[in-house]
C-alpha cells in the first residue's frame, strides 16, 4: 500500500503542476499589466466612452439573445418535426465557428448590399447598417442566441412531463401552465443564461474589429488592440487592460454566482406532450419562430460556403501557408490543452476557469510586456498564440473532463488503489481508456476555438505570415472581398474537420 | 523554439533565396495590391538592382509607424514608403530613421518653402495629391460644397482612423486647421453623417464601391482611376472651398544592413521609371513629372489658393488635441 499511497501523491502532484502552470501564465501577465499601466484616473476619463460601449453592447447583447432564445426554446420543447434533431445539433455549431467567418456571412446577409437590404429596398424601406452597435450586437445575438436557446431549451426539459399531464388534467391554459409551471422555471434558468453571455461580450473583439466603427463602437478589447497598432502606446494598453480585467473578472464572477441550479424533483424522461398549447395558432406561432430562427443561423452560413465557393480560384497563395500556419497552431494547443486540462480535473479544476476572467489581449498585452525588454516578441509569436489558445480552451475541456473524471474516480478509484494502480500507471489504463469519448470532444472544441481565433495573433503577427483568420481580415481590409470568401470557406471547413477528427478519433473502436 | 519557428518560416516560405541581397520596404496595404504600384516598381527596381525588392503591407500609413516603433530597432524594414508630412516629426523623432543626404528637385507645390525644393532631411517625397470626398454622380447629383453643407445634409460618408490612416489624418488635420478652436463642434455636426470609421483607406473605399456610403474620404484623383481604368464616368470628387493636401514620402531606416541599396532605392524612387508608374497605379501626382508627361484625362491639379497644410514640425504639438476633440464628438 505505501507504494500506492506515493504514487497517488504523484498524480496530485501532476495536478498542482498543472495549476501551477497555469496560475504563472495568467497571473503573471497580469502583475506585468499592474506595474505597466498609466496612472488610472488621468486616462479613464478619456475611455469612458469605451466602457459605457463595451458594457452596453453586452448587456444589450445578453437580453436580446435571452429573449429572443425564450420563444424558440419553448417551439423547441413543446414541437415535434423531422429534422428537430439536426436543428438542436446544428444549434451547438456557432461556438465552433470562427468568428471572422460568421461575421462575412452576416455581412452577406444583413450589409448594405445585402439579401435583406435588397429585399427592403424592393419594398421601398431605407436601408440600414450593420456598422456601429447595432452589428455588433446583431453579431452577439447570432453566436449567443443558440447557446441561450440550449440553455432554456434544458431547463423546459427539465420540467417533468407529468406536470405538464397534471396540468391539462386541471383543465389549465396555456397562461396558468406559464405561470405555474414555465415562469418559475425561467426565472431560474435566464439570470444565468444572461450572464454567461453578457460575461463573453464583454470580452468582445473580432467583431468589435470587423463590425464596430470608430470610436462609437470600440469594446476594451479593441481599444487595447488599436493603444498597441495606431498608438503603440504600452502604457494606455495596460490602463485599458487592468480596465478589462476589473469588468471581465467581476462578470465572470457574478456568472458563477448567478448560475443557481433549480429543483423540480425528477419525472420520466420522455417527450413531453403539451395538451394546452395543442391548439392552431400557437401551433403556426411555434413554427414561424423555429423557421425564422433557423433562417437566421442558416442563411449566413449558406452564403458563406456560396460566395466561398466563388472565391476559392481567387485566393493568393498566402492563404494557404497562412492555412498551414493555423493548424500547425491548432494542434500545438489542442496538446497543451488537454494534458493541462487532465491534470487540473484531477485535482485543481477552479484553476481552469480562471481563463474566464481573464480576457485574451490582457494576457496578450501582459505577454508583451514581459517579452519586449528580453527578446523580440515577434520571433516568440507562435508559442505565445499557441498558449493563449490553448489557455482560452482550457475552461471548457476541465468543465467537460472533470465530471466524467469524478465518476471514473467514484466508480473504479477503490479498486485501482487496491490493485496500486497509480501516476502513469492510472493514468493510462483508468483514465485515458474510460476519458476517450469526452477528451476527443473536449480536443476537438479546444482545436476549432484555436483554428478560428482572431484575437492575441492581431498583436502579435509580424507581416510576412499570418493565421488563417488574420490573413482572411487582411484581404477583407484589402478589400479583396472574393479571395476572403474563399479563406473563409476554407477556415470554415478546417475547423469543423478538425473538431470532428478529434470527437470522431474519441468514439472509434472504443475497446474501455 | 527555434525549430517551431523553423517550421512556421518553412510554410510560409518567404526566406527563400540566400544568395541575392533583399531590401524590404514596409508599405501600406493599397501600394502592394495587385493594382497598386507595388508590382510594377518591383519589376522595374529588380532590373537594375540585382536584389530582391519585397514589398510588405502593413495596414495604412499611420499604422505604419505605429509598426516601426513597435519593432524597434529589431525591424526587418529598409525602407519605409507611405507616410506622410504629417507624420514626418513624429517619425524623425523616433531616432530610427536616417538622413537621406539628398537635395532632389520636385515638382511638389511647396506651401512651405522655394517651388522645387525639398528640405526635410530624412523623408523623401514620391506623390501627392489633394484629399476629397468622392461620390457617385449617378446616386448623388448635387453633394455638399463645404463641410457645413455636409454636416447639415443626410449623406453618409466613410473616413479613416486619424490614428492609424493618413488620410484620416489629413481629414482631422484639415478640419482643426479650417475650424481652429471650432473644430470640435464641427465633428459634432458630422457625427450623424458618418456611417463608420475605418482603420485604413482601402476598407473605406471597399465599403464606398459596395455601396455601404454616400461618400467616402480619398482623393481628388479618385475618380480619374474610374475614369481611365474603368471607362465609367460615374464618380467625382465633391469640392470644397480649399483641400487638405497630402504629400507622401519614404524614409531609410538607421538600422539598415542594407543601407546601399536602401539609397539606390530612394534615388530610383524620384527617377522617371518609378515615376511615370504612380499615376495610373496609386492615382496621385508624381513628385516629379516623368519624361512621358502625365497620363490623358488626369485632371490637373488644384491651385496653391485651395491648399490646406500644416507645416509638419506643427503638427506633433497640435494632433492630441484634435485627436481629443475627435475622438470626443464621434463617441457621443
């Protein structure tokens, strides 16, 4: 046994390693932003404007995503229909999808020449733009409000079916169902839903870059981008970085708190039949709002594989080394990512979380800073972009591998001390076998965040190579519209091939 | 690390050729398009150069020496081609560039001094032209002849970032020079008009030629680009009573290693091959007139009397105030 017990404190030590790690490369940064930043109340002044966008956009953002998820979660819940099941996946795709590329199809779309100008225009109506606040938020909605319908769409499950048969036995109608059944359920569940995307807006910056305008549309985010690439002014940058913390910080705090979990008390687990809303008009109602919301996510991506399809013979060859360069990336992080996220879900997982508060380019600015009196921060661009990825990754792929390593511990754990299964050993023939379902997922979410980021690269790139989507911004900012079609269709395909390579790589031949 | 690197210059092969001296000049993004200038100078310099001349876009010329103070003394740059007069104090200040120890003759109208003669010490000039807003005749038949008339009007414009884009910087230069104290309210009065600012000039048009605006801010030149290469005759430029002025210049960089060729460059830059390139490729006047005379159909340029500019040693002194009032109004 005592060989046990040393090996276990072995895979603790991992563990705190992993912590360690991680804690070093966000929290130093920080500290270098605390010594770096320009005197507060000086400058603040001059950013006020900054904040009350940035905050706006959010909580303006949050709402709108939130109310607008309601309706459709409720079609969702209570409708069903062939291809229901497509929908709900396809609802998961935004977070998988580089926004760069989501932000073209938008423009496609909704931009002054776009399908929906046009068909206003046709009906005599004034066009409107897609700069300034309202892209920007228009940009929010369509990434969050997805994420806001899987939410509530779980809660409205989790309301068992035989309220809802008690309900109609009482003869109630569909505003008493509301009422008892659906309002306390919400009440719960949207606090949280709120604030998980006004906490991810918040840290808004690709497309505050691509949709904002000027200096009535700029998040932190950006105004720390341009102190560093108009200005290159380090001190403003980190001002505005320790800004960016105070808020995304306090944000992400809150969101933990907020999310408080609800109590209905379990029922079977089948789907529900809703007898009060079975009547014709809130049937056409409940299908209107699932085929406008799915217009809203479909048509922008159509248009992107259309007008991508066009531009492919059109792109330079620097899209493809700039290709080469972002998957190189991609998998560089997606490693780093999951040998740190296995050894936080072991023992330290609420380190992994801190990549929540702290938003990239604060960690970027702070990585500046501590490289530019050493070495050239340009040359050391590539494991830097690599370890922010894989930093930003990180929350997600602990939240995914922790549960699932609890239970392997609760399940197999006494077993595996007995037997002196431990360290490497453990590692390899409990956990590895049993964690492959969820790591392949976690590896693949971690890969297509990394292959679609556009955030720390913008500061750190020098000009003669790129990532995919920062070489996709370039020729849009050339306005080579027909080759950045192209690159986006290109990253588009990249990052749903490596997601699914790696979720595909965790289910195959599973022998555990 | 250094393999990592290794990998990431191997795709993108950039570094490939060894053997002949490479002199890398940072540029804005529109120089290096394919219709820019930017492949036609490469071909003519690499005649007679035996080097490697690689052009590199950095986003739009304030952008550009935001990069250079960036990178340092660590630059990859030999040259520097696209900043402009209103920059020059700033960047000479920055203690990395070189004096050119040249006295060319110009034909750049010299607000400043004798016609014909340049003076700065570390910049050279290459083009210049006259900043205006340029429309759609077809969509805008009667558009504003004065900022007042603009401001009080419905049309949209697109202009540039003063902080990254020199012609955004001209825009806020020319308006503070126009308006003095004033000149905040006047952004005021066109905040409403304006549908976005955008980092450089090339998005600004792009969104202008997508019909995202009325009018975009460019030059007077502008539409004799449609007119020549395009045969459409649709586009004008608005004017005003007097135009903010815009001479564009490059400088050598101190660090240099190639500070030979970075001097031939610069002369070949004022020599006719170069020259006679510019017009119908960047659309602006050349710093001096080529051999062959001016393209047919270039309008002629504006009178010295419709010329604003600052001399550029005013400039430093006076940017963040009008930066702040800019950035004041158009926050609002």
């Amino acid at each position: 046994m005592a060989r046990g017990a040393f090996a276990i404190t072995k895979g603790r030590f991992f563990g705190w390693v992993a912590a360690f790690v991680v804690a070093t490369l966000l929290l130093g940064p920080v500290v270098a932003v605390f010594v770096h930043a320009d005197s507060i109340n000086d400058e603040l002044t001059g950013e006020w404007a900054t904040v009350r966008f940035t905050l706006v956009q959010a909580i303006l953002s949050a709402f709108l995503s939130v109310a607008l998820a309601i309706p459709v979660a409720r079609a969702l819940a209570r409708r069903r229909f062939v291809g229901r099941g497509v929908l709900i996946t396809l609802l998961g795709a935004p977070f998988i999808l580089p926004v760069i590329v989501a932000v073209l199809g938008l423009l496609a779309v909704f931009g002054r020449g776009g399908v929906l100008n046009s068909a206003l225009g046709w009906a005599g109506v004034e066009p409107i733009s897609i700069y300034g606040l309202q892209g920007v938020v228009l940009a929010h909605v369509f990434f969050n409000l997805p994420l806001a319908t899987r939410i509530i769409l779980q809660g409205w499950q989790g309301i068992p079916g035989e309220r809802f048969r008690l309900a109609a036995s009482l003869d109630m109608a569909p505003r008493d169902v509301f009422r008892t059944l659906e309002w306390p359920m919400l009440w719960s569940v949207l606090p949280g839903a709120a604030m998980v995307i006004f906490a991810l807006c918040l840290s808004s910056f690709a497309v505050a870059l691509t949709l904002g305008g000027g200096p009535r549309a700029t998040t932190i985010e950006l105004a720390i981008y341009q102190a560093f690439r108009f200005d290159f002014d380090l001190g403003r940058a980190a001002m505005l970085a320790l800004l960016q913390l105070v808020l995304a910080g306090g944000a992400a705090a809150l969101a933990l708190w907020v999310a408080v979990p609800m109590g209905f008390g379990a029922g079977l687990d089948r789907v529900v039949r809703r007898w009060e809303s079975d009547g014709a008009t809130v049937r056409v109602l409940d299908g209107g709002v699932i085929v406008l919301a799915a217009l809203f996510l479909i048509l922008p991506l159509t248009m992107v594989v259309l007008s991508g399809l066009a531009g492919l013979a059109k792109m330079p060859a620097a899209v493809y080394s700039a290709a080469g360069v972002s998957v190189l990336i991609a998998l560089m992080s997606t490693c780093v990512t999951m040998v740190l996220a296995l050894g936080l879900a072991q023992r330290a997982e609420i380190w992994g979380y801190l990549g929540l508060a702290i938003s990239p380019m604060v960690v970027g600015t702070g990585l500046f800073l501590l490289i530019n009196p050493v070495a050239d921060p340009m040359a050391l661009a590539l494991p830097v972009i690599v370890m922010v990825n894989a930093l930003m990754a990180l929350p997600f792929s602990v939240r995914v591998l922790g549960p699932e390593l609890r239970a392997i511990e609760t399940d197999f754990g006494r077993l595996a001390d007995a037997l002196g299964m431990a360290g490497w050993a453990r590692m390899r023939w409990l956990y590895l076998p049993r964690l492959r379902r969820p790591m392949g997922f976690s590896a693949g979410l971690a890969a297509a965040l990394s292959m679609g980021d556009l955030g720390v690269v913008t500061l750190f790139a020098a000009t003669d190579w790129a990532t995919l989507p920062l070489q996709m911004y370039r020729l849009m900012g050339a306005y080579r519209m027909e080759a950045a079609a192209g690159a986006g269709l290109l990253l588009l395909a990249l990052s749903l091939l490596l997601f699914w390579f790696f979720d595909r790589g965790g289910r195959v031949d599973v022998d555990a | 690390m250094k393999h990592l690197l290794f990998a990431a210059g191997v795709l993108c092969a950039t570094e490939a050729v060894a053997e002949t001296p490479v002199l890398t000049v940072y540029t804005y993004d529109s120089f290096v398009s394919d219709w820019g200038p930017g492949p036609s100078v490469e071909k003519a310099f690499e005649e007679v150069c035996s080097c490697d001349l690689q052009f590199v876009g950095a986003g739009d010329g304030a952008a550009l020496l935001a990069r250079l103070k960036l990178e340092g003394a660590r630059t990859k740059a030999d040259v520097v081609l696209g900043l402009d007069t209103s920059l020059t104090a700033q960047a000479a200040e920055t203690g990395l560039f070189a004096e050119h120890g040249q006295s060319p003759v110009v034909d750049v109208p010299n607000p400043f001094g004798e016609p014909g003669t340049w003076s700065d010490q570390h910049f050279l000039p290459y083009d210049w032209g006259f900043l205006a807003f340029v429309h759609d005749k077809t969509k805008l038949a009667e558009p504003p002849k004065s900022f007042e008339e603009l401001a009080a009007s419905e049309t949209k414009i697109v202009i540039q970032d003063p902080r990254s884009s020199t012609p955004g910087l001209g825009l806020m230069l020319w308006v503070k020079a126009l308006y003095g104290d004033k000149a905040g309210d006047m952004w005021g009065a066109l905040a409403d008009n304006i549908v976005t600012v955008t980092p450089g000039w090339s998005e600004a048009y792009g969104l202008f030629l997508e019909g995202e605006a009325d009018m975009v801010l460019s030059y007077t030149t502008s539409p004799d680009y449609h007119r020549i290469a395009e045969e459409d005759d649709s586009k004008a430029a608005a004017l005003f009573d007097r135009h903010y002025m815009q001479i564009e210049v490059a400088g050598k960089l101190a660090g240099t290693d190639q500070p030979e060729l970075a001097d031939r460059f610069l002369q070949f830059m004022l020599s006719d091959a170069f020259q006679g390139i510019i017009p119908t490729t960047n659309w602006m006047y050349p710093a001096v007139t080529p051999s062959t005379g001016m393209p047919e159909g270039f309008a002629s340029p504006l009178g010295q009397e419709q010329a604003v500019l600052l001399p550029p040693e005013d400039v430093p002194g006076m940017r963040d105030q009008a930066l702040a009032e800019w950035r004041a109004a158009l926050s609002q």
